[in-house]
C-alpha cells in the first residue's frame, strides 16, 4: 500500500469514527468499517471482512478485561457459545471465501446493513426510557449452557462468517433471549467476538485475503478510539445518537448494493 497524506486521512477515520461510535453506541462498528475499507482503500470486499474480523477480534480485549472485572463474563456460556460459533463461522467464512462472487457478497452486505440498521433504530426507540437495573454473574445461580445455546450459536457463527461481522449483532439477542441479564450478555457476548471474529479472519487470510499492513494500520489505532468511546459510554445516554447511526448504517449498505447493482447493470 502506498501511503500518502490522503491515505493516511482515510485510515484514521476508518479507524477513529467506527472504533469510537461502536463503544460509545453500543453498536457494531463493522456496518461502517467494511465499506470506508473497500471504498477508501480499493480493496475486494472479502479483504474488507478478512480486516475488519481481525480488528474486532483485537480490539475487543481491552473491554472483556473490564467486562470480566465486572462480573459481566458468564464462563460456562462462554466455552459453549464460543466452540459453536467457531464452527458456524469457519464454515461461513470458507463459503464466503470459495463460492460467494465479491459483486453478490457486497449487494448481501449491503442489504444486510439496512435491515439491521432497522432493527437498531426500532430497538433503540423501544428501549430508550429502559432502567436497566446491573446484575452480575455472582447473582444468578446458573444460565442456559447446552444444546439450545450451541445450536443457536453455530446459526449465528455462519451468519457471522457470511456477513464478515464480529456477531455480537446475532450474539446479544440470542443471549437475551435465552435468559441472560443483559450485562452479562454483552459481556459475553464480547468475550465471544475475540475468537470467532479472530477464527472468521483466520479462515479468510489462509485463503489469501488478508492484507497485513492495513490490518495493523487501522487496528491500532481503533484500540484508541474504543477506549475513548467507552469512558464516553460512562458519561452519557446516545440514544439520540444511536438513532443517527442507525441511519447511517441504511445508508452505507443502501450505497454499497445500489451501487453494485448499477455497476453490473441490474439498476
């Protein structure tokens, strides 16, 4: 990659603006980071999620201590979800890798971002005057470990091995669902992204899509802004902001796929 001022522009707000909006709003980053990599940086969309997993599964360790500190990591559900979504993500990873074309896999992308930005906005709306009390996994006598949890799990492993995310977008309901307060189901949930987003990138860059230097480029930096989007988190209530988001994320993957369909001239 050849650096320039203007690359080096384009690869700290790749880094800064997902990496702090995605603590600070509790949101993935990945719905902006996949399309500012290929379109800033001109690279195939299977290099964008090879970077993008490996940046998650990087990034998201700093906050796992503080989750695990705050008894926020339930362990049993942990190992269980982990190993299933491992294998639900290499499996989707490998199929992205081998059959998917790049032209078909950005207008899935594209598509997908809209319905979760939906789901994102409709939630935010929902939950916005929610008092969430804090429970730890010191309260609660046992959580949902076995089969029901791994089953769902690989689902959401292939989902996210499919849509090169880091799966706490699957994850977290999934947990909620299955009874986990929802502390600890971020918290889990975020422990869960460091090796299936880090398994998920694996797979890919076996297969050659991964590009070291941009990897590095924008991970590093992004561990900054996670860090300062989550004291930004202590100190307010972005549900406004989230709201925004949202519609940025419609508008990022209405873009991507609009603009793949009119370059292979669906549109």
């Amino acid at each position: 990659m050849e650096w320039s001022p203007l690359t080096v522009f384009y690869v700290l707000i790749t880094a800064l603006i997902p990496g702090f909006l995605a603590t600070w709003l509790g949101v993935g980053g990945c719905f902006l980071r996949i399309p500012m990599i290929m379109y800033f940086f001109n690279v195939p969309i299977k290099s964008a999620y090879c970077i993008n997993q490996a940046v998650i599964a990087l990034t998201t360790i700093p906050g796992v201590f503080v989750h695990a500190r705050n008894k926020h990591v339930y362990w049993r559900g942990f190992a269980v979800a982990a190993i299933s979504a491992a294998l639900g993500v290499s499996v989707g990873a490998y199929v992205v890798a081998k059959y998917i074309p790049g032209l078909v896999l950005r207008i899935f992308f594209g598509f997908v971002c809209v319905g979760i930005g939906v789901y994102i906005a409709l939630r935010t709306l929902r939950m916005r005057r929610a008092l969430v009390r804090r429970v730890t996994v010191a309260e609660v006598k046992e959580l949902e470990h076995g089969v029901k949890l791994g089953t769902w799990m690989f689902l959401a492993g292939f989902a996210t091995g499919l849509c090169g995310f880091g799966g706490g977008i699957y994850f977290v309901p999934i947990y909620m669902g299955l009874g986990y307060p929802t502390h600890i189901a971020i918290g889990t949930s975020s422990a869960q992204m460091i090796p299936v987003a880090g398994l998920g990138s694996s797979v890919l860059s076996l297969l050659g899509w991964m590009k070291f230097d941009l990897f590095l480029a924008i991970g590093i930096p992004t561990l900054v802004a996670s860090w300062l989007g989550a004291k930004a988190t202590a100190k307010s209530p972005p549900w406004i902001l989230r709201l925004v988001y949202a519609v940025s994320i419609v508008g990022a993957g209405l873009f991507v796929a609009l603009d793949t369909m009119h370059k292979i001239g669906i549109l």
